[in-house]
C-alpha cells in the first residue's frame, strides 16, 4: 500500500500509516481517536491585575484606568493555545499544542482523512 500524505506542514506530517510530531512519530493504527482542547486566555493573574486595577481607580482614576485597560488590550491580544490530542491503549497524550489556530484544524482535517 502506498503511503499517502494528508497533511504537512511546521514538522508535522500526516499519512494513512504514521502521525509524525518533531521527533515523535505515531502509527495511526495505533490511534484510537483524537480532540483538540482550547486553553482558557484568562488566568489568576488577570483576575488580580482587574481587582488592583477597581482598588486603585478608589485612590488615583487616571492610574486605575490604566492599570484597566493595560489588562484589557492584554485579553484582547492574547490568544488561546490549542492542544492536540490523541488516546491510544497506553491512554490520552498531548501531542501538539500551539496559538495557530489554523494548523490544529488542518492536523484534525488530515487526521480524519487518514482514518477513513
């Protein structure tokens, strides 16, 4: 059988038989199914810089807004981290995780293909 590539691109390669990460290479055979899980943006950093942010408009309104919007382009900014995912019989590992949106949908695009 002909190995056939579904998809390729930043060290990435999928094929009907194997799933090459960097270094790490996955026998599709072997892979029973896959997700990609979102990272939240928000953390307990920002949540801290939004109450110091309220704390300090009480004592300076120029400098608490500041600190405000300061957090606010930072939201903005900020993307969320995408980590692919796959479960095999040793159980589920994180094969990838990147901002780029746009290549986890291809990896699961070419990953389905493969599976079919």
């Amino acid at each position: 059988m002909e190995e056939k590539i579904f998809f390729e691109s930043d060290g990435i390669k999928i094929t009907n038989t194997i799933l090459v990460v960097g270094n790490e290479v996955y026998a599709v055979s072997k892979i029973t199914s896959f997700r990609v899980a979102e990272e939240p943006i928000g953390n307990i950093g920002t949540g801290v810089t939004f109450l110091v942010g309220v704390v300090l408009l009480a004592y300076s309104l120029l400098f608490g807004i500041l600190v405000l919007c300061g957090m606010l382009f930072y939201l903005y900014k900020k993307s969320p981290i995408y980590k692919f995912l796959i479960t095999t019989s040793s159980g589920e590992t994180t094969v990838f995780a990147t901002q780029d949106k746009l290549l986890v949908d291809g990896m699961v695009s070419g990953l389905s293909d493969a599976f079919i």
